[in-house]
C-alpha cells in the first residue's frame, strides 16, 4: 500500500472537516483547513502546491482569525456590550451547538442577552446587545466562509496548474 495515498485522503478528510466547520461561529475552521492543505502540500513535497501558495493560504487563514475575532467583540462593543453579555454570547454559541442550527443561530443572542441582564442591564438594552452581538458574529462566520472558498480555490488552481 501506498502510505501518500492515506496521507492524502487524511488531508483531505482535515479540509473538508475545516470547511465545515467555518460555517459555525467561532470554531476554528479555517485554521484546520489550512493544517489539511500543508498536510497535503508536505506529502507532495510541495511539487504541486509550492511553499509560496502555502503562505497565501497561511495569511488568508491568519486574516481569517483575526476578523472572525474583531467582528463579534466590534458587534457587541457597538451596542454597549459589558463583558459578561461578551461571555455570555461565547457560552451561548458553544450551548447552541447541542441544539443544531436553531441553537447556533440562537445561542449567541440568548447567552449575550443573559450576561447583560446579570451584568444590571434593563432588557430592552440587553436585546440591543443580543442583537448586535448576533450581527457580529454572522458577519465574521460570512467572512470565514468567504475565506474558506478562497482558500479552496487558490489551493485546486494551485493543483490544477
């Protein structure tokens, strides 16, 4: 048996598993992709995809991370967010996973809304932060998935040509 073809259908298992899991807020997706795409680069020895395209898709993962990051904390400091509703929309999107797409969907409001009510909130300042917390975290997931597209096209051109 040739042990690159299990390397290469373990890379590719990563990328899609990666691929996947940048549709949900903050889990880190886009960096597992990458880690499948250099998986896969190293077992060709980097012929088909060289090192040059592995830095691009390295940057775009990093970017990726980072405006995944800001784009929650800039939605919930917009609308006045204190930390605990910032905890509280982290828990919330990590509780909402058990509960499928109405939980991940869900989950980052509710869990924003209750950490500002505990933090001495009225509820109608809450849900504005619920809401804007939720904003944050739905245009940082459509960044991430944005990302994961380019990524994957940069790395098939990169096997195609």
């Amino acid at each position: 048996m040739d042990w690159n073809i299990l390397w290469y259908v373990i890379a590719g298992i990563i990328i899609v598993a990666g691929f996947i899991a940048s549709i949900l807020p903050n889990l880190p997706g886009i960096p597992v992709m990458f880690g499948g795409m250099l998986l896969a680069a190293w077992v060709g020895h980097f012929d088909k995809i060289p090192v040059w395209v592995i830095v691009l898709l390295g940057l775009l993962a990093a970017f990726s991370i980072l405006f995944d990051f800001l784009a929650g904390t800039w939605g919930a400091k917009r609308y006045g967010a204190s930390k605990a509703a910032v905890w509280g929309a982290f828990i919330g999107t990590i509780v909402g996973l058990f509960f499928g797409i109405p939980g991940i969907i869900l989950g980052p409001f509710v869990g924003a809304v209750i950490g500002q009510i505990a933090s001495g909130s009225r509820v109608e300042h809450a849900a504005r932060v619920g809401f804007g917390t939720w904003i944050g975290l739905l245009i940082g997931t459509a960044i991430k998935l944005a990302t994961a597209f380019m990524m994957l096209g940069a790395f098939v051109l990169a096997l195609i040509f």
